[in-house]
C-alpha cells in the first residue's frame, strides 16, 4: 500500500494523520523549525493548514502567531500562507516571499537576519530560545528513526535533535533515488569541545546518508505528493552573458598567473540568473575537473555535471527549474555519484570554506566606491531576502567575487553609489566588483586606488561622471583623506531617490 510503502516502521503508521490534525498539535508562541531551503524540501500540507486553522483561532478572537525558523526562503505553502494571516511573530534567518517581506518592512513581523552557518549552533548554545516544534519534510521514514532526507537538508538535523514534538510529511513525490546522495555529519560538538570536521575535498562524505530522530518524538506523520517551488531562471540576458564573459575573462587570468590551478578552485554560487550566466559560460571555457561546494546546486551547475565538467558538487540544497528538476529525476542514479547534500552548518562552515579556497560570486543590490557592499536592503531600511549564506562564503573565500547589473529600476537607480545605505560585506571581506561594464580587481589596493578603479571598471557611464565628481570634491574637502567622504551629501542620491524616482541629477547641477 502507498501509505506503508514509504513508511517503512510499523511503530510508527498508528502516528499518520491528516495535515489539519497534526497542525492541531502546535500550540500559539510556538518556535516551530520548519525544513526548506530556496523553495526546496520544504513541509508542503501542515503550514497551510496551520494557517488555516490560526485564521480559525484569530476570527474567534483568540491571539495565534508563531516564530517560523527554516534554512532560508521556503515557498507560498508556507511563509505565504502563514504570513497572509498574520500568524509570524518572528522569522529567521531568511525569507523571499514578497508577503513576509511586506510585514516585516512595515514594522508588524520581527525578522533576524542571520549567517545561514550561525542558525544551529545559535539553537544549540540556546542563543534563540527554545524550539518547540520541528516539521520537516523526508522522501521515507526507515527503520529505527532513520530518515530518507529530501531535496534539501538545511537545518533538518538541528530541529529534529532540538524539537520537543516532531511532525514528518513524507513527500512521495521526492525520488526515492535520493537515498544516498546525503551526509548528515553528527561529529558536531559544542566549544570547549570541539574537533576539526574531518573534510578534505568538497565529495568526501563523513556522515550518514540519513537524519535521525528520536521515534518517541514524532507526534505525527502527513503523507503528501507535491512537488517543490521549481524557480524559474530566464535565459541569460546581454547583462548576465556581459557580467559572466568578465567573470570568466577574470578567472582565465588567474589561471595564467599561477594563481589557481587550471581546474580552478571549488566554485560557490549565489542563487539567480546572473549566477546561471556565469556556469552556461564555464560550459564554453577551458576548464577542466571543475569542482563546486556551495549552498545551492542550481540549473547551470546541474549542467556542467551532466556535461563532465563539474566533477562533483557539495550543496546543502536543489533549486531547479522544472525542465532541470526532470532531468535531475531521470538521470538521478549519476547524479547520486557525483552530488552531495550536507547540513548548511557545514555546507556553509566558514573554516572548511577557508581551507578549500573556495571562490565565492555572490549578487549585490549595491556597492560603494570604496568596494562596501549592500546585500540585503533597499534604501537603507527595507530588507529584500537576507543575508542568507553570502557572509559565510565572502570573509573566508579565496577569492570573494560581487556580481549586480550598473543599474536598476530602468537606469533610475545607480549599483555604484557613493556610499552603501546599507553594509552587509566590508571592504575588507571584498575582492572583486563585477557589473556588466567591467571588473574591477580590488585586491592589493588602498581606498582611493579603489574608488578609482570601480568607478572606471564598473560605474554605468549615465552615473560614473556624478561619481567622479562626488570623489574628486571628497578627496578635496573631506576631513580625512584615508576613505574621503562628505558626509553631507555621501547618502543623497539615495534621499534623491525616494524624493524625485531617479538617482539622477541634472547635468547642469555638477
């Protein structure tokens, strides 16, 4: 039978239940650990009906919300749903949905925004509080409260260890295939205690190929047969091929100069098209025995597997389009050899990210002159997604690479600005500048031979003559000269902004 075919424990069938019971088991100011990771292996039945049964509670006039602790962003099923009905009180460590967002920025959801490395360790040295609840999402429950994990492993581990109640959904849409492609390392120990995590090489594998948890924490099990939020990539555009032609031009000169070796170093990636141009553009490239460890094994990367060279990849999670999700599915016995899905305590574990020299492209929403970066807010004060694990991979990487189009909003909005409303990555922990203008290598550079440079490589030309004007008067009249700035105007064009729609100025007015 369906119901016992992936339920593979006797013990544990007389615990299966519809989604609306088992959301009955939460109680209101619950901290619930949910898996998912970038829209993948996320619980697809209990959060909805979680919602609806706080919708239930609040229409009755009794207060429901919960704190909702994930991976990183999850899909509609649950920030969505939760966050429609104001059922969040808190949210960590990211999200992407455009209704958590709204909430948080106005003011009526608290988010944290933290390192994606941080979460479990924060758990476990009690930093966040207590966890209540874990719902996570497993391809199969085995034998003795061994798990069968699902397209993403994230923080899974963590929450079943944690939790005080456990609720399963397995998902019999995941491949069975998966079985395998995990290692779940379970060395962790706290400080004073702690010993080096035994990873050399971004394939080893030190763990189980399955989570554990305590069966007589398991509250309830909810079969489902949905599939995961596939996002959808566009096809890279002139930006994304111009931004990913200079990434690539850049990474052939390293070569060149001994600095890396003609297989590179293991790559890390953000999530998103630009990110996709760039491993399309490794498609062409001459290099050979490529090797990835990173938080997100997305379309490009699944390609370069496919084609052989991508040798092998370590993530904590998928993020496929439908059309790459259907080929991971037909070819998933090769990609078992070749692919690896760890906890993002390690995926993302700043020491590991050192010791393999990992070089990390991340995106950006903004740079300053100074090579300063903004990842997570618009206009200084409204959070887009989070931080997510970009932080974790920027300090710690060989060579630590930022990616964003000149401009935004249509030319209104300027990437390079005078001064980053917002700092989420310092100059110190940022190497390369990359827009579709050009790269701008900062390594081995003071600050003003950094202004210069990033505003010649990477400024839009519509921008980079207000650039040097802001530079020129600063290096001029500013009261220091280290990292010239005049404060009285160094925010302006984001005030400019907000007031008029353009970051733009007159010609006549500089």
């Amino acid at each position: 039978m369906a119901v016992q075919s992936r339920i593979l424990d006797p013990a544990l069938r007389d615990r299966i239940m519809s989604a609306d019971e088992a959301a009955a088991l939460i109680e209101p100011g619950s901290n619930v650990g949910m898996s998912g990771f970038t829209g993948a292996g996320y619980p697809k039945e209990v959060p909805s009906a979680l919602a609806r049964r706080i919708l239930a509670e609040q229409g009755s006039g009794q207060p429901f919300r919960i704190g909702v602790w994930t991976g990183a962003s999850t899909a509609p099923e649950l920030d969505g749903a939760l966050a429609k009905v104001d059922g969040i009180e808190l949210r960590l460590p990211y999200q992407s949905d455009p209704t958590c967002r709204e909430r948080i920025n106005a003011g009526s959801m608290e988010y944290i925004d933290i390192h994606l490395s941080h979460v479990a360790q924060f758990v476990w040295f009690g930093f966040l509080g207590h966890l209540n609840v874990a719902i996570v999402e497993v391809a199969a429950v085995l034998d003795g409260g061994r798990l069968i994990p699902s397209s993403s492993v994230g923080n899974n581990k963590t929450w079943l260890d944690e939790a005080d109640k456990v609720i399963l959904e397995v998902n019999h849409r995941q491949n069975l295939g998966l079985e395998g492609m995990h290692d779940i390392y379970y060395g962790t120990r706290l400080p004073p205690d702690r010993e080096p995590i035994p990873l050399s090489h971004p394939n080893d594998r030190i763990g189980s190929p399955y989570l554990l948890c305590d069966p007589a924490k398991i509250v309830a099990i909810v079969e489902t047969d949905r599939p995961d939020r596939n996002t959808k990539f566009a096809q890279p555009d002139e930006t994304s091929r111009l931004i990913a032609g200079h990434v690539i031009e850049f990474l052939e000169h390293e070569v060149r100069r001994g600095r890396v070796p003609p297989s590179l170093l293991p790559l890390q990636s953000g999530v998103g098209n630009v990110a996709n141009a760039v491993f399309a553009g490794l498609q062409e490239a001459p290099f050979e025995g490529l090797t990835a460890y990173t938080e997100v094994l997305q379309d490009g990367m699944l390609d370069l597997i496919a084609s052989g060279k991508l040798t092998s990849a370590s993530a904590t999670a998928l993020s496929l389009s439908s059309e790459a999700a259907a080929r991971f599915e037909a070819g998933i016995e090769d990609f078992r050899k070749r692919i690896v899905l760890r906890p993002q305590e390690i995926s993302n574990h700043p020491e590991i990210v050192r010791r393999l020299g990992v070089i990390a492209m991340n995106g950006m929403i903004e740079s300053d002159i100074y090579g300063n970066v903004n990842s997570t807010h618009v206009m200084g004060s409204s959070i887009m997604n989070g931080i997510g694990g970009s932080g974790d991979f920027a300090r710690n990487a060989f060579i630590s690479i930022f990616m964003t189009p000149s401009i935004a909003k249509g030319g209104s909005i300027s990437c390079i600005v005078s001064m980053a409303s917002h700092v989420d990555h310092t100059e110190h922990d940022v190497q390369v500048i990359v827009t579709e203008q050009g790269l701008a290598d900062l390594r081995g550079l003071a600050p003003r031979q950094r202004a210069e440079r990033i505003i010649a490589q990477c400024a839009h030309p519509r921008y980079r003559p207000m650039l040097e004007d802001y530079f020129e008067r600063a290096v001029k009249g500013a009261p220091g000269l280290h990292t010239p700035h005049l404060l009285d105007e160094a925010l302006s064009w984001h005030v400019r902004y907000l007031r008029t729609g353009t970051m733009e100025l007159p010609p006549a007015d500089f």
